[in-house]
C-alpha cells in the first residue's frame, strides 16, 4: 500500500530513510522511482547518495551542509510537486538464458515442488514480462517481479557456497540473475550468457529500476554467440 505521507526514519548520524508503502507493489517502487529520479535530477543540497529500493529511499547526507529537519521538509514538499510524467519509460530487455542441467541444477526440483514438467517451468518463466523492482545484494543484481503464482518458490533449505555468474534464479515470488559469483540460496533454474555488471563500462549495470525483462530459452550451444 501506497502511505498517504512518507515515514522518515533516522539510520545513524548521516542517513534518512523515506519509506513510501509497506509492501512489494508496482504502484509503491514507481513512487520511489520518481523521488530517487527527481531528486538525480536536482540534486536536494548535502545529499551525497540515494539508494532506492522496493518502498523506500535511502538518503545519505553530509551533517555539515543540510540538517535532518531540513531533509525531512525538502523531500516532503518534493513528494507533493512529482510529476509522474517526468519518469523515463522503461526499457524493455530480452534475456537469453540456458534452462537446465548444470546450467540449472534446481530445474527440477522447482518442477517437482509444484507438481509440474520442467518443460512447464520454462514456459511459465519465459512468458512472463518482469519488473525491475531494485538492483541490489551485489551489483547489479535485479530484483525482479511479480512471478507467476504458479512459480512461486521457496528459497534452498541449505544455500550454496558458490552459485555461478550468470545464474537465473527463484526464490519467493521474484526471480533474480546471479550478476558475480557468490554464495546464494535462491532456486537456480538456468544460466545467461550476459554479463550483468561491468566495472569498466558505464552504466556498469545492465538492468536498472523499472526495466521491464524477459527471458527466453536458448540451447547450450548459442553461448558463445551471447557472450560478451
């Protein structure tokens, strides 16, 4: 749900957390996405660094040049005057991802859990269009929503110490793309063949929030043809 006036909350001496709704939604992170884009735009004074989530956005402030009040107030009357119209269209991305066997070592248990092929899970996976919600975790990592209801999943009892770069991902009702590699304890359903953050290029990320993703299958073979 969306609040009818944002919650300030104080995170130590530096920081001020804006949430915004109380729940995973579209109609909250675009809201987020608005504030966080607005105030990119125009930067609020002794703002050092916003960093945006699902409901809320975390402002980072230098103590010296603007005061918590002072904050509070701005981004009050900020919210007020957003223009909904402003927010950049999403860009839409396609990616290609190898479902299955080493690629995807929990395809079929996903596929045993809810009682369906694994053919199955590919297809509700792939049909699917994902909203961005927030990059997080380790960079460039989506946090991608909502899946279909069919495919939502339980995290591993037991996560992985290694989980490969590149590997695409259930847990709940999101689906996520493994961008380094790392420990994880998210369902892995197969692999893409993009690289999902870059520190020498710029934007470093591939996806950013409010993209809209969709995945589709491509055989083991079309890797070298996708790699970047």
């Amino acid at each position: 749900m969306l609040f009818s006036k944002p919650q300030y909350r104080v995170m130590g001496d530096r920081a001020l957390l804006v949430e915004l709704g109380d729940d995973i939604n579209i109609k909250v992170n675009n809201k987020v996405r608005e504030l966080f884009v607005s105030i990119k735009a125009d930067p609020l004074e002794g703002v050092v660094e916003t960093i945006p989530s699902y409901r809320s956005l975390l402002l980072i402030y230098d103590p010296l040049k603007t005061t918590l009040s002072l904050l509070q107030d701005r981004v009050h009357l900020l919210l007020k005057t957003l223009d909904p119209s402003q927010l950049p269209q999403p860009r839409r991305v396609k990616i290609p991802v190898v479902y299955g066997s080493e690629y995807g070592p929990d395809l079929e248990w996903v596929a045993g859990y809810h009682g369906i092929s694994p053919y199955e899970v590919i297809r509700l996976h792939t049909e699917h269009t994902y909203h961005v919600y927030m990059i997080g975790f380790m960079p460039g990592f989506p946090y991608m929503g909502e899946l279909p209801e069919t495919l939502i999943t339980p995290r591993r009892e037991t996560p992985r110490t290694v989980v490969p770069r590149g590997s695409v991902a259930l847990a709940q009702g999101q689906t996520g793309i493994y961008s380094t590699q790392s420990p994880g304890g998210w369902q892995i359903i197969g692999r893409t063949p993009l690289t999902l953050f870059d520190p020498g290029k710029w934007p470093p990320a591939l996806l950013e929030m409010g993209d809209r993703v969709k995945f589709f299958a491509i055989d083991e073979k079309e890797i070298a043809d996708w790699e970047q």
